[in-house]
C-alpha cells in the first residue's frame, strides 16, 4: 500500500508488535513443519507441491509481472503497464496507456457493461525501492519460488492483487456478454511517494474518465487467520486516517533532535481521545472477534473506553492510535536550501482541524525558534459508507466463500492507500484484501524477503473473481 509511508523502520516497528505474538503461536503450533493445506478451506482438501505452483499459468503470469521492476529508483513503470495492457487485450479489452517521462506511466482498460457507470479496479504498478538488495535470500526481482511462496518485490504490495484484479476483469471479458456493469482496470504509478503522477493526476487530468468512476476496489483491509477453519476477522477497508505534513527548519541538528526528543517525551501526553463514527462502526464489527475478553468488553463500549484513562490504556497501540491523532517525527536531514530540516506528520482523525491539531501536538513552546512550513492533509476526511449495497456484495461474497469468518468494515490507523483521494472525489472506495494468508508473510511487506503464498494468492484470486461477478453482474 502506500501506505502513506510513514518512516519504513517505525511502520515495521507497528506491524511486528501488532502480530509477532501470532507469529510465534503459529511457529509454535506448526513446529517448522510446512503444510500447504493449512492455507485452503477444508473442502479444497488438496496439497499443492511446488511443480504445480510452478505450472501453473496464473502463478507465471504472476511471476512474469513482479519480474519487471518498477521501483521509483531502478526500475519503468511504462513496462509494468505494457505488461497489463498486453494481457488486457488478449482477451479484447482495449487499453490506453498514459506516458509520463521517460518511466512513469498509467494505463487504463475498460470492458463496456450495458451501464456506463463503472466499477474500478485500481491497483499501483510502482513497487516500493529496494534499499539492501544484497541481503536477500533471492534477488529482490527475481520472482523465486521457495516452497509454497513467492519471494519478490511488490509480491505483496500490491502486484498480488493487481494480477487478481487482472484475471477477473478477462474471466469477466471472455463470457462473451456485456456485463450489467462497466468495469475499468485502472493502474496507475508513483502511489510510494504520493501519488501525484498517478491517482491524484488522473482525477485531476482526466475527467471524462472519472465521471464514470462509481466504485473503486483497491488494496486495503486485512485478514486474520488462526488457520485454515478459523478466521478471527476478515475487514474490508472503508476509512482511514488523514495526514499532513510539516517541515521544521533550523540552523543546527541539534535543535531539531531537542525537538524529536520532546516529541517522543511529551507527545502522548498532548493527546486527546475521542470516538468517531468510521471508528466506532468499526470496532462495533470488530470487537467480539478479539480472543481477550478485556478488549470485547472495551470495545463493545468504546465512549466508555475513551472517557476512562485506566480502561484506554488497556487497549494495543493499533487501536488506541484510532482514537486519538498523533505526531511523528523523522530523522533530521540536510536542507537543501541551507541548514537542517526534520519532517514531521499528524495523523489525524475525521472531522479534525489540522492547525488546532498541530498547536496541541506541537505547542508554541516546543516548536520556539524553528521555522516551521506546512502542506495541506492529503485525501478525504470521511470514510466510504458501509451500508452501500456494493459493500455489502462484498462481505457477503466473503461469507459464502468462508461461512464460518466474521467479515465486517475496517479502519485504517497508521497508513493511507489511494482510497483517501477517490474518497476526496466524492467516489466510494473499499481495500479488499482476497488473500486468507498468516501474518508471518504481511508483516514483509516493504522489506527484506518480501513474499506471498502462493496456495493463499490462488484462492483468493478465486474469491475476487467471485466478487466481481457478483458485482458486475
């Protein structure tokens, strides 16, 4: 995802102590051994060996795509999208492809339904860089199957879901008949790093292509297997934080590092909590899926967990950044217009003021003597609705795959997809995530030995298929 990058090694820092006690249970439970059922439904009762993963042509196709690099430091965009329009077409979905310089690109195929409002199927080409290629196991680009997983770049953000994306939009094509539905297959580039050659260049620059835009499914959402029966929560994203980012300016580093330091102090401390609508429709979903009974409790009344300091601080980080905003500071760097800079960024919740936000996180007191410049938050400030009936096609669609999953809305706390700015647009936007996969595999995105499985990447292709039909109708 961009997840809108927060600081890599501070975002890694979340993942692993949100799920490393899963991991470990896991690693406990499986005792190193690896079976590849543990990722199916029980009636798939099948073991794919490596042979077959290799042979077969979604995996390749799969692995042909997260082959072409197109990291913002090395790699072209513009053949990431040759890619997709080559196999758009080959099942006759005419394709436009957008150069923008030598390596940037988007790339937009649309399948004509009887309707000309349009489902969109948004997915990034660009990858995240690469910044320790020699650590690998395999070359970060070389797509190496090991076992039952893939091992590349991008394997999981987000190139795994647009190859679902892609396969369902040609299953869709090769009917023969016009679905009740448009559908759009629309990648786009630079998503790493904001997004302004992209998402935002389309809905700006392209609005006889936007005006069709109804609903958007991109990356997103999160899925919680205990195993291959059990399923604590399956969210389908629909709201996700805002952030805005601020430049402190100084002669020295040190000032700034005084400030880094205050902020780590006194940060929490500025705090205010309070319940908003898009988190409290979520944790209403979400709460009785927790195995502690402290957190059903908590969540099942969170005005009461808000009001309650003692109660609040019960709760893991990931839900109480929820509710709450927050400050992030970064390390200190050369300014290129002469001195040292630090960037820091508010997380901010709906409905939030961002400079009444900014005096309360970073007072007057502790920002004294710095030059402090400003940009406005990015995307929408409100979530997408849950009551929507394409919403509620896809947690149905989920339920009938896996009837025994709690499947409901989930909120975004620390990152951003592009969803904020379709949002922004005034078009519903949801992060499905099709893939039932363990934590162990989630928590490499954007590092070292980033992969996927691939047991758990072709069942959920099957899903998304489903849900498009279901959709597109």
């Amino acid at each position: 995802m961009e997840l809108i990058k927060i600081d890599p090694a501070r975002r890694r820092r979340y993942r692993i102590r949100i799920y490393t006690g899963i991991a470990l249970l896991l690693a406990l439970l499986i005792g190193g051994t690896w079976v590849l059922d543990t990722f199916f439904r029980p009636e798939k009762e099948r073991v794919w060996t490596e042979k077959e993963l290799l042979a077969d042509p979604d995996v390749q196709l799969f692995r042909e795509y997260v082959q072409i690099d197109t990291s913002r430091e090395t790699g072209n965009e513009v053949l990431g999208a040759e890619f997709l329009a080559e196999q758009l077409e080959s099942v006759g979905i005419p394709t436009h492809i957008e150069q923008l310089g030598e390596r940037r690109a988007n790339l937009w195929g649309i399948l004509e339904g009887e309707q000309p409002g349009a489902i969109v199927l948004h997915n990034h080409i660009d990858v995240y860089g690469v910044d320790n290629p020699d650590l690998w196991t395999f070359p970060p680009f070389a797509g190496e199957i090991d076992g039952p997983w893939m091992y590349s770049r991008g394997a999981f953000d987000m190139k795994s879901v647009t190859i679902t994306q892609l396969r369902a939009m040609q299953e869709l094509a090769k009917r023969g008949v016009k679905p009740k539905r448009s559908v759009i297959f629309l990648a786009t580039g630079g998503e790493e790093t904001g997004s302004d050659l992209g998402v935002r260049w389309i809905l700006d620059k392209h609005p006889e292509l936007v005006e069709r835009f109804e609903l958007v499914l991109t990356e997103g959402g999160v899925v919680e297997p205990k195993s291959q029966t059990d399923v604590k929560y399956w969210g389908v994203e629909f709201a996700q934080k805002q952030f805005a980012t601020l430049w402190a300016c100084a002669d020295s580093p040190e000032r700034l590092e005084d400030l880094r330091q205050d902020i780590d102090t006194w940060g929490e401390a500025n705090q205010i909590w309070r319940l908003t609508p898009e988190v409290e429709t979520f944790v209403e979903a979400y709460g009785p899926s927790r195995d502690s009974q402290i957190y059903r409790d908590l969540l099942a009344d969170p005005s009461g967990a808000v009001l309650d300091y003692r109660l609040f601080t019960e709760l893991p980080d990931y839900l109480k950044s929820g509710f709450r905003e927050e400050v992030i500071s970064f390390p200190v760097e050369e300014n290129p217009e002469g001195g040292f800079r630090m960037r820091v960024i508010l997380h901010l919740l709906q409905g939030s003021d961002v400079d009444s936000v900014r005096r309360r996180l970073l007072p007057d007191w502790m920002v004294h003597g710095l030059a402090l410049s400003s940009e406005p938050p990015l995307g929408s400030n409100q979530g997408s609705p849950v009551a929507a009936p394409a919403f509620q096609t896809i947690l149905e669609t989920i339920r009938d795959y896996y009837p025994e999953t709690l499947v409901g809305p989930h909120f975004i706390p620390w990152s951003a997809t592009d969803s904020r700015f379709f949002r922004e647009a005034g078009i519903a936007s949801y992060g499905f995530s099709p893939f039932l996969i363990f934590s162990t595999d989630t928590y490499r995105v954007d590092t070292i030995d980033e992969r996927i499985s691939l047991p758990g990447f072709l069942t959920g292709l099957e899903l998304y298929i489903r849900v498009l039909d279901n959709l597109a109708g």
